[in-house]
C-alpha cells in the first residue's frame, strides 16, 4: 500500500467553468468560490471556453476568500489554422504570476484574433509564443476527453501522445496530465477509467506530473437537471438528450466525493501534482488589487448624498447597492444642478422598470418614456406611435435614472424641447 506525503486537504478544483462557458455552464464565478471555501478546498481555477470573462472576479474573490486563485482558459486548439477543415481540441491554460497572467491575456487575445467559429490556436502559434517568452508563467493542462493528447492516444498511440504532452512540457513552465473519471463510456468503447491508467503510464514515463480533475460545469448536485435542460436546449444533435452529459461528477463536488472515483495510486499522484502546482502559484495583481475609479469626490458621503436625493425604498434599493459596491455614486451626484433627462446611461442590474407614483412628490409628475439612444423624455406613460414608434427602441426609465440621473451630453439639446424637472 502506497502512502502519501500530502493530504486530501490539498486538494482542489482547477478544471472549472462559469457562466462565462455560455450555453455549458451555470454558475456564477462568486457562487464557485464559495463553494470551494464551503469545501474546504484551498485553491481554485477557472477554465471557461475561450475566454477570460471571469478572470478578474475569480482572483478578487478567491483573494477575498483567502484561496489561491489559478485564472486560465479551455482554448481551443488545431494542428494547423490554415486547415480550414482542421478538427478542434481543448487546451488547459493555467497562470501561476502575475507575469503569467499577462501573457494569459496575450494569448486569448491572440486565440481572438485567429477567430474561425471560435478562437483559435495551433501548435506553430504555442511554439512561436514561447520561443518569444509569452508563455512563462503558464501551465498546460492535457484537456478532458476533447483534449489533444487523449485524442492522440486513441487515434494514433501512446507514442503520438506522448510527443504532443512534450511538446506542451517544453513550451509551458510546466505540464500537468489530467486524470479525469467521471463514469463515462464513450462512443469508441473506451472509458474513463481505462484512460486515466493509460494517461498515468504516459506520465511516468515523460516524468511529468498528473492531476486528478473534474470537469465541474456547476456548484451543486442539484444543478444537474437544469444544465441538462439548458443542453437539451442549445443541443445540435438529432436526439432530444445529444447534448446532456454522460456520467456524473459535473458539480464542484467535495474532496472526498472526487477521491472515490480514482485508485489509490492515482490519487497520491494528484495529489503530488496538486502541491507541484500551489507550490508555483505567485499571482499578483496590483492593478486589481488598488483598482477603482478615478472619480473626483466632490462631497464627503456621496452615498449619504445619493440616498437623501433618490431614497431609499426597494425599488431603487438594489441599484443603490451596485452604485455602492463600484464606487460610482460621487459621478452621480458631479452635477446637482444638470437636467435629468434620460435613463440611457443609467446603472441597473435589473430590468427597467416604471418610476413610482412617488415621483409627483418630487416634482417628476407622471412616469416617462425615453428613448435608448438618448433623446428626450416625452410627456405621458404611454410610449409614442407613429413614425418615431418605428424607428426608435423606447424603455422606461430606472428609478435611479428617473430621480437622480445627471446626463451631461444631451442636457442642452433637452432642455431647448423639452424642459424636464431638476434634479433636487
């Protein structure tokens, strides 16, 4: 019996999507983290489809949380971009510095710029990078089924496979075998299990360290029925159940729920490649972490100040909350003495909705119109008709934008056509 030097403690998720992964995923990058803390697992990473959308929040959070943060990328990955043809791959990109994640940045903005139904990489663009040093910093992960390596191995041998993870090896600081097993048997007769045992002997004899990983699209168990709606939805396939996973495991499931699945053997593995991995992790942000907006303050509270002209009741409470958070709430209150005109550059995290009969005490009147691209507001509670009905999009207002909003590049065009209440 093999014994191991490190505990499951260690143990983290790093192979993990958000809702950043759109028509894959579920969760929110915040919701992830907490999960991960609530599992007392130490580090997480975030690895969405061919982008870094949740990359800033991910490192905030998990900094907050007091969890190591592992911001990344599934790219996808050719052989060769000038094969049209060309089938794509999954390639895990991990950044462990600050240095790392700006070349992260890089290469996604590369991958953007080589768009062909998705953006794209090939082996010639990693080799380029990292004779040019973009690649320092960053770690491979070998991919889940779709991976290049898996797909070498079962198509074309070991041998193949193994000549793609050194390829990886040498071009990332490092490259981790991923060890995933999720209960599946795929179309080709193979499984999950029979690929972690053949993945693992790869990786003794390039001398390269594994990971144990789940290919975690949501937070919880429970979540599993609604992915599997949301992939009955957006499946491509000819059977109503194409696009559900197989298996099971797909949720940021505990240590010991992962543990389960894999030998003995594999897992002390993991874990070696796990305390490989955090030992390398030397992420720093400053921008990230002094980052907020330059806004002159004009008053001491400009919260204080927000609140006293806007309120304070539910309906407009859930916008002051995200004023609140993003620090804007000084940019709001610049120009006490500006026109309220229109709800165009209005800051709300929830659909419009309709100014309350409170307005009249204020001085607004009746509820207003307006239009989006930023023109007056019209008298009445009904939208136009006619031919500006037509050509034009109309919303109602936000409630912080119908009490409080200070729009400066359409006030004067305005206030010549339609003269509107002042903000008090």
């Amino acid at each position: 019996m093999r014994f191991s030097r490190y505990r499951d403690e260690i143990w983290s998720h790093l192979h993990v999507h958000s809702l950043y992964s759109a028509t894959d995923a579920l969760s929110s990058v915040p919701t992830l983290v907490a999960r991960a803390k609530a599992n007392g697992q130490p580090a997480l990473g975030l690895t969405d489809h061919g982008n870094m959308s949740g990359a800033v929040t991910l490192y905030q959070e998990c900094m907050k949380a007091g969890l190591l943060p592992f911001p990344g990328s599934e790219m996808y990955l050719v052989r060769d971009r000038a094969d049209k043809k060309a089938k794509r791959h999954h390639l895990g990109v991990l950044a462990t510095s600050g240095q790392g994640y700006r070349n992260l940045v890089a290469l996604s903005s590369l991958s953007h710029r080589n768009f062909y139904h998705k953006p794209l990489l090939d082996l010639s663009d990693l080799a380029e990078a990292s004779e040019a040093g973009r690649l320092r910093g960053l770690v491979a992960l070998s991919g889940c089924y779709s991976g290049l390596p898996i797909q070498d191995l079962l198509n074309y041998g070991p041998e193949q496979a193994k000549t793609t993870l050194a390829c990886y090896a040498g071009w990332f600081d490092q490259c981790y075998v991923e060890l995933m097993d999720h209960g599946m048997v795929w179309d080709d007769g193979s499984t999950d299990a029979d690929l972690c045992l053949a993945l693992a002997q790869l990786a003794d004899e390039l001398g390269l360290p594994v990971l144990v990983t789940a290919d975690s699209h949501y937070a919880f168990a429970e979540q599993r029925v609604l992915h599997e709606s949301l992939k009955r939805l957006v499946s491509y396939g000819s059977g109503d159940d194409d696009g559900v996973f197989r298996g099971s495991g797909y949720d940021l499931s505990q240590t010991s729920v992962v543990k389960r699945r894999h030998t003995a053997k594999n897992w002390i593995s993991g874990l070696a490649g796990q305390a490989d991995l955090q030992a390398r992790w030397d992420l720093s942000i400053p921008e990230l972490d002094k980052y907020h907006y330059n806004i002159p303050v004009i008053i001491p509270d400009p919260m204080r100040e927000l609140r006293k002209r806007v309120g304070t009741d539910e309906v407009v409470a859930e916008e002051l909350d995200v004023i609140e958070r993003t620090g804007m709430a000084s940019y709001l209150c610049w120009s006490p003495r500006s026109p309220i005109t229109c709800a165009s550059a209005a800051s709300s995290s929830r659909p419009a909705a309709r100014p309350p009969a409170a307005c009249a005490a204020t001085g607004w009147g009746s509820p207003r119109w307006t239009r989006s691209s930023g023109s007056c507001a019209t008298n009445g509670s009904s939208p136009p008709t006619g031919p500006s009905r037509r050509t034009s999009t109309w919303m109602w207002s936000t409630p912080v934008a119908a009490r409080c909003w200070t729009g400066f590049g359409s006030a004067s065009r305005c206030t010549r056509s339609a003269p509107t209440p002042r903000c008090r």
